[in-house]
C-alpha cells in the first residue's frame, strides 16, 4: 500500500536539530531565458527556501531562510544579501544574530525589521521565536527591536499608512515549542507602529504560509494551508478603518507555501506545493482585481517553485529563490522576473 507523506512527515526530519549555519555551492549560473512575461533575473549567491524577502532603500534584501547543498536542506542561515540593481549583484551584509529560517523581512518607516520566525536547537529545528531586530545600515549590523507579544512564524503581512499589520501564521498549541508538530493555525492580527505591538480583530480563517499584498488600504491574505486540512482558496481582506475582515472571490487552485506582488492595483499570486498523492509544485501563477473580484489565469512559472520570495519593484515582480520539489529537496538559487 502506497503511502502519502503529510507535510508534518515530510518536514520532520528538519526538527532533528540542524546546524545553525551552513556553507552552500554556489548555484549554476547557466539558466535559459524566458520569454511571455518571464526572464531571468541575478541568480542567488546560493540555494534557499523558506524566505520573505523585501524592498527598502531601494534594494531587495533577502535574509535567513533554510540553505541547501547538492539541493538537500542542511539547515538555517544567518546570511544577509542585498540585490543591487545597477550591478545585478547581491552583496553580502551583516548576519543575522542567530541563523533562523521563516523570519519577516520588513520595511517599515525607512527601517529594516526582521521578525519572528524558527530557530534550531538541540532538540529540534523549529523553535518559534518572538524576537526582533532592526538594520543599521550605517554600523551593519542588527539591533535589538521591539518583541513580539507572542511567539510567530508562516504568517503574511503587509504596510497600511505607516503600521505593520501581521496576519494569521502558526503558533504552539501547547507548552511545548520544539518541532513543527508542536505548532498550531491561528488567526491571530498583529500591528506594529516601529514602537509597539497591538492585537486586532482575528483573521476569520487560522492559516499558514499564505500571500497578502496592500490594495486600496486593505490587506488581502489568499489562499496558504492549515496544520490538519491542507492547503486552501480562502480570500479575506482586512480593512483597519473598521478593524473588520471579509470575504471576497476564492483564489482558483488551493495553494500553500506560495509567493506574490502588486502591480497596477492587481494581486499576482506564484506557485506552492501540495502533498497528497506524492505530492509536487505548482507552476500556476493568477492575477487577481479588486474591481471586478476575479481571478484570470496568466503565464506559469518556468521554474515552479515553493517557499519562495516575491518583491515587487516597480512594474517587475521579482520571484526569488525556493524549492522545485516539495518539501527540503531541490532547493533553488533561480530568481526570475515576471512583469504583467
């Protein structure tokens, strides 16, 4: 009888307690161009998946996340890279404190914040962390920021007028906090001001490691997966005016672990991962507008990915690293443009 791993199966081989920081190959550099949208952007300086990267100053930094060799995940990073886009180089800046996979890159009011997220430990590699630091881009180096009132990982997030609103993500169900199995769906609403954390009206649908992008002042959080139910069309947007969520049009194919921008008003989703039946990585990439609440299918990925990053600059949507396997294995460096 066949059986089908579960991403709790699949992942549990990281919790056994993976280096803190590893060195990786760097990625092969010959990579075919695309066309209908797609091209080629700077490849990484090495394989990485489990990223939320971001733009501030006007380059897309990229930090922590879990490191590859030969593809295979060895563990966490504490690297901290730079895209430079007159040179197409990433630069390599300050580490992290502490290597962790899953943390939040965010620009906020001119600040760099990194937020939350797993580390490993003796015991395993999924210890959920409420910890946060800021950039200082004249000393390089972190500093430490306001905390988190509670422990965060996998949640989608987004910048509304100045503030940090943090959605959904997973947390413990329980004392313990060791490995994944040890964490549970929430809904939880998070904001952050640069000084200070508040709770707000909970996200209806408790998810993890969904998309979200600012529309018009609202944050819309589509699709990602649930801890017991797989992944998930599930499309709520979250107006602060009135600290109340919605439901708008479904997202069409369920996808967890996936990756977007905003371009024009439009929310343009990219790949994820499925388990069942074998499993495997979407190459679907959707286009979302608030006008009408309507989903239109738009060119797939050349390299369908999961647990990969996206940015937007300007009209180009950057998709940065990833995996082109489900779970830990073929761990990408690609990053690839899509301009709608």
């Amino acid at each position: 009888m066949k059986l089908t791993p579960t991403r709790r199966q699949s992942l549990q081989w990281l919790g056994a307690g993976l280096a803190a920081a590893c060195a990786a190959r760097p990625a092969n550099s010959e990579q075919p161009q695309a066309t209908n949208g797609w091209r080629d952007g700077p490849s990484l300086p090495f394989p990485v998946q489990e990223i939320y990267p971001c733009l501030h100053a006007g380059r897309i930094h990229l930090a922590g996340g879990f490191i590859a060799e030969d593809g295979h995940i060895t563990g966490p990073t504490s690297a901290h890279h730079a895209l430079d886009f007159e040179t197409g180089e990433w630069t390599p800046l300050a580490d992290l404190p502490v290597a962790r996979h899953h943390p939040q890159l965010i620009s906020l009011n001119n600040a760099l914040y990194c937020i939350g997220g797993f580390e490993s430990g003796p015991k395993g590699g999924w210890q959920m962390q409420h910890t946060a630091w800021r950039y200082d881009a004249a000393g390089d180096v972190w500093l430490p920021a306001p905390s988190l009132p509670v422990v965060n990982g996998e949640s989608s997030g987004g910048i509304i007028r100045g503030k940090l609103y943090l959605a959904g993500g997973r947390q413990p169900s329980g004392t313990r906090n060791l490995d994944w199995n040890d964490h549970t769906d929430v809904g939880t609403l998070l904001c952050f001001n640069g000084a200070h954390w508040e709770e707000l009206a909970p996200m209806p649908t408790a998810r993890n490691s969904a998309i979200s992008g600012v529309i018009d002042g609202r944050l819309h959080v589509v699709a990602g997966r649930t801890v017991e139910g797989g992944n998930t069309t599930v499309h709520e947007v979250y107006d602060p005016g009135t600290d109340r969520w919605e439901t708008l049009a479904p997202m069409p194919r369920a996808q967890g672990g996936l990756a977007s921008g905003i371009v024009d008003g439009k929310l343009y989703t990219f790949g994820g991962e499925w388990f069942e039946n074998g499993g495997g990585v979407y190459e679907d990439a959707w286009v979302y507008n608030p006008r009408s609440d309507q989903w239109s299918a738009i060119k797939d990925m050349p390299k369908p990915r999961h647990g990969l990053g996206g940015v937007t600059v300007g009209n180009d949507i950057y998709l940065i690293g990833g995996a082109l396997e489900r779970g830990g294995s073929r761990t990408s460096a690609a990053v690839e443009i899509y301009t709608p």
